[in-house]
C-alpha cells in the first residue's frame, strides 16, 4: 500500500510507473490496474535471487527507467548491488535493518525511530541520501487533501474502528475482538476494516456475529481518510496505518504483531502519540480487555505536535523526479525584488521551473513556495498546496518574531544579524526551522548596502534548501510556543531628534529609506526632510 502511495505521487508528476512482483493476491493486481499502473509479474524464480534481480533489470532496462524502487525484505545488498549495475539509480525501502549493507542512491525508512539512527545508517550505506522519519511517511492521495476535518468528539468513543493491516497473519483482529466483547463499561460500536490480503475473514464474520449488532465488517475501503474522519479511535497493529492515525489525530491503541513493529510502537508510546497494547501473545484477551478499557476511559488526543503531514509521498516522488516546480512571492515594490533575479537563475540553472508571483491569487500550488519579504498573511489553504512554504526571517527564533526584525538589531547597534529559514505557519515566525545562518556587518552600511548583503544570505539559504532537499525537510527544529515578537515600524519612526547629534543617531539614518520612509525631524513648526548617501571615494 505505501507502494501504491508514491507510484501516486509519481504519476501526479507525470511518470510512468510499473509494478514488478513475484507473489501477489489477485485483489491487488487488480487494484494496480484499476489505479492505472502495468505489472509485471514474475514466475518460476525465487525471491531475492539473482535470477530475480537480473529479470527486474532487464525490466527496468526495457523500459529506460531512471529508478528502480526496492520495498521487501528480500532484497539483501547482493540484490542492491545487481540493480546498481543498470542504468536506473535504485532506491531503499527499510523499516528494520534487513540489510547488513546498502547499496543505493537513497534510502528511506519511515518510521520515527528511524531519526534516531541516521548515524548507523550513515556508516552501512556511505554513498546514500538518507530520508529518514515520518516526513517521508508514505501515504495515498485521500490524505493529501487540506485541509483536515477536525470534530470535537468530547472524549467519548462512541465508535471505534480496528485495522490490522492488510494481511494479518497472526489474526490478530480476532484477539482484539474477544477482548472488546469483555469490556464491561465500555461498549462502543466497533467497526472491523479486513485487508485485502486477510485470510481470516469467514472466522471474524462469525465473530462479529457471535458478538452482536455492534461489530460490523468492512471492506473496499478506498479512502482510509474519510473512514477515519468518522471513527472516534482506533486499534491497529505497528505498521503503516499508524502514521493514517497520526494525520487523522485519532486516539490509538497499537498491537504489536511482527518484530518489526517493536521498536514502532516503542516511540510512539514514548513520545505519547498512542497508547501500547504490548505484543500480540504476552496477553490473554482478558488482560487486552483490561488494557483497552484503561485506555478507553482515559483517551486523549495526542498533545505533542504531529510528525505526519500527509505530504511524504509526494517528497519522496518530488526527490526522485528532482525537477521542482518553485514559486517565489514577493511585494512587487518589495526590497528584494531587485535582489531576485539571481535566484531564479540559480533555480532555472538547476532544472526548476520557477514562478515569480505578486499576490496571492497567482499562488497556484507545487513543490516550494519562498515567501521572500511577501507582507500578506498567505491562507493556509494556499500553503497546503505547497510540499513546503518558506520564508526566512532576521533574528535568533523563537526570539524577534514580527516585523522587521534587521532593522531593530541595526538600532539596537547590533552587527550581527541571525537568520532563519522556517516553515510558514498560521502563526507568525512560528513554523519549524531548517535552517540558521547570519551575517556581519561592519557598522557603516547604510540601508541599500546592508540590504544587498542580506539578500545574497537569503538567496543562498534558499539554494541551499532546495539543494539538500529532501534529507534537509526530515527533522527541522521544533519551535517553543513562546517567544519575544517586534512590533511593526512606521514611517513615523524615521524622526530625528534635533537635540541630538548625527553621530548618536546614526544607526536610526542607516534603516531609513530615502524614498519609501526619509529620515526628518520638526523645527519651528516645519518638517525637514534629510536625505542620507554614502559619497562616492
């Protein structure tokens, strides 16, 4: 499935996208068909041979592919190093270190975990961009919608919906059955999403039965987001359907069924963003009835911010297309409007099709918008469109949110000016930062000049991002709630004081702007204009 997610977000960019599986159910061949992607399936091979690897090549060949995308665990470094043979750059599927060595172009693991070890990623796979953590989870179209329902459910579960993945080996769904029968107080609907790869449907027909109106099947479910949008939480196993549950900021109980989703649902407890059962055998359905009714009477949504956006498939297929499509918004009489020109170059240079727009409208939607000293307030319905929306910012945040923060350190007699590159966010300076930087000024660079130095950081931290994206977007720094915010400045604070000298109001002459906001001062009833430029050596 979270194939079927980013060959999605592949096609959405245009490319063609081919399926090569050896053993697969009927079900989902033919939902790769109905989806509009070709599958080739193999037949008298065996999986992760060499036999394998050179009939997926010689696929790969035949159609010119430029990436071969490896999801399974039988694809061990032998297999990598066969593919890396051909004329397609290979990327790394991993969510459980089932490789001693990588051989890739990049490697993805999803999972939160995952984060924590990008420094053992680094040493077995040295030439690999590592995407690591649930910014690249890789979820299908139905989550990519902005923006998300959010209903006020009062803490009541009144339905509940139970997903153990697509096949479900151990049948785990019939624990979790039992032990919702003997919940004594509470007794919710209980809605049961059978995978399309489950072996066990007649037993949990005859379960839901047995138990009574309030256990319903379903399946052919299609758009996972709408049935979590109407469900009040859910009990699922460690696997991909956790990072569905943290979009839909659902309350969730995890089952640990298969070993590689241990260390799952360990950070996921340990972070509090859902409630661990345990692992699937260490409990009788009596102790999982215990444990459920804890955690129904005491579910709350989870408070830390969410890791998943949604957006991670289509970073993925961004990454792998590498032609970005980029929006650069500014004012049109904006300062940096002269300043741009490099960067659109820079970015064309690079194989991006850049956009430079002036208002919102024009806003149309693709891979980056850098709002790059844009003075409207941008919907966040316009920011959805974006797989990120940029803006960078002159002071050490969460410190000197607001309005021109350069211009305050200038008067403050400050030479040093930080720098962020952040994420747009609803409020103002608040989003996660990629990136910090600074400049120094030497203490005589009136407006103009101080100005065209700091556009040459801003072009270059925006370069930079783009450059190092995606591995850049994994782990950002989260900003504090609170901070220290500027006020907006006023051609009004441009006044001299007449009683002082030029000297003790010189770094007031270096922020005015001769045109836009002129330094003045009042004198016998009259206002007196000052024009200040730095005489030509």
């Amino acid at each position: 499935m979270r194939m079927i997610a980013l060959a999605q977000a592949l096609q959405d960019r245009g490319a063609a996208v081919v399926f090569v599986v050896l053993s697969c159910p009927e079900a989902l061949i033919a939902r790769l068909g109905a989806e509009g992607f070709r599958v080739e399936q193999l037949t008298d091979c065996q999986s992760g041979s060499t036999d394998d690897a050179q009939r997926t090549v010689a696929i790969a060949t035949a159609l010119n592919a430029r990436w071969i995308i490896l999801d399974g665990y039988a694809f061990g470094s032998d297999f990598q190093l066969v593919c890396t043979d051909s004329c397609a750059r290979v990327l790394c599927v991993d969510d459980c270190h089932y490789s001693d060595r990588w051989h890739a172009a990049a490697l993805l693991n999803q999972n939160l975990h995952a984060l924590s070890e990008r420094h053992t990623y680094s040493l077995i796979a040295p030439d690999a961009g590592l995407w690591l953590g649930p910014r690249f989870a890789l979820m299908r179209r139905e989550f990519w919608r902005a923006p998300r329902l959010t209903v006020d459910r009062d803490g009541h579960a009144r339905r509940v919906l139970v997903s153990m993945g697509g096949a479900d080996g151990p049948n785990a769904t019939a624990l979790i059955l039992e032990a919702l029968a003997l919940l004594r107080d509470q007794q919710p609907r209980v809605s049961v999403l059978v995978g399309i790869s489950n072996s066990h449907r007649v037993q949990l027909e005859a379960l839901c039965g047995q138990y009574g109106s309030r256990f319903e099947i379903i399946d052919g479910v299609t758009d996972m987001a709408s049935l979590l949008e109407q469900v009040d939480a859910v009990i699922t196993a460690g696997g991909s359907t956790c990072w569905e549950v943290l979009w839909a900021r659902k309350p969730a109980a995890v089952l640990v069924i298969a070993d590689n989703q241990q260390p799952i649902a360990d950070s996921l407890q340990e972070q509090g963003l859902m409630f661990s059962l345990g692992r699937i055998g260490d409990a009788t359905a009596l102790e999982l009835a215990g444990r459920l009714e804890e955690w129904l009477w005491n579910m709350q949504v989870p408070k830390n911010a969410c890791p998943v956006d949604g957006k991670g498939a289509r970073r993925v297929a961004a990454a792998l297309d590498g032609r970005y499509s980029v929006t650069i918004a500014t004012a049109s009489e904006g300062w940096l409007m002269p300043h741009l020109a490099s960067l659109k170059a820079a970015l064309e240079a690079a194989n991006c099709l850049v956009h430079v727009v002036s208002s919102i409208d024009q806003m149309k939607g693709g891979d980056f918008l850098l709002l790059l000293s844009y003075w409207a307030i941008v919907p966040q319905e316009v920011l959805e469109k974006y797989l990120h929306s940029l803006i960078v910012h002159e002071s050490d945040l969460p410190e000197g949110r607001g309005w021109s923060p350069a211009t305050w350190a200038i008067l403050a007699g400050n030479n040093r000016i930080p720098l962020c590159l952040l994420e747009a966010a609803e409020r103002v300076d608040s989003g996660d930062i990629y990136l910090r930087s600074e400049i120094h000024l030497e203490g005589h660079e009136l407006v103009q000049e101080w100005r065209g130095i700091l556009a040459a950081k801003v072009v270059e931290m925006c370069l930079q991002f783009i450059a190092t994206f995606p591995a850049i977007a994994s782990a950002p720094d989260k900003q504090p709630l609170a901070g220290t915010y500027l006020p907006r400045r006023h051609p009004a604070d441009s006044q001299l004081d007449a009683c002082k000298t030029l000297v003790q109001q010189f770094n007031l002459l270096r922020t005015v702007d001769n045109a836009s906001y002129p330094a003045f001062f009042d004198h016998l009833g009259h206002r007196y204009l000052l024009r200040i430029e730095k005489a030509t050596p």
